[in-house]
C-alpha cells in the first residue's frame, strides 16, 4: 500500500514539474505586460523546487535514519557499518 502512495506522489511531483515548464516556455514565447516578472519566477521556481525537493529527501532520510536517493554518499556508511563490526 505503501509503494502505490509514493508512485502516485512521484507521479504528481513529476506531473507539476512538467507543467512548470511548459509554463516556462509559454510565458517566454508570449508578450503580454508583465511578463519577464513571471518568467524569473517561472525559472526560479524551475531551479529552485527540485532543489527544494532534493533537500526535503534528504532531511526526511536523515530523521527517520533511512537510506534515500538523497544521500551524497550512500556507499560510504555501508563501509562504516562493516568496518565496525568485531569478529
């Protein structure tokens, strides 16, 4: 049940993410008053919200003590976790 909950949010994320872009190219291509506003808003949101999401991964991985595809280095804890244990 869990796993249909996160497609369907990765599906959403992805679904607005694409929408922000087609945003992005349609305010770009358009002339209207206003809309270099709305354009850097539109690109600062396109920068700024998978970075936002990447952190948001990365701090719920961290708190709940779980592995994400966040982790700058995943490999490197594996290695403590064996390096630590006494035979």
């Amino acid at each position: 049940m869990k796993k249909n909950h996160k497609r369907i949010a990765a599906m959403v994320c992805i679904v607005l993410l694409l929408l922000l872009y087609i945003a992005t190219l349609v305010v770009s291509i358009l002339d209207f008053p206003g809309h270099d506003k709305l354009f850097a808003a539109c690109l600062g949101a396109t920068v700024g919200l998978p970075i936002l999401l990447w952190l948001y991964i990365g701090l719920f991985g961290k708190l709940t003590d779980r592995r994400t595809m966040a982790d700058l280095f995943p490999d490197a804890e594996e290695k403590d976790a064996k390096d630590n244990i006494e035979i």
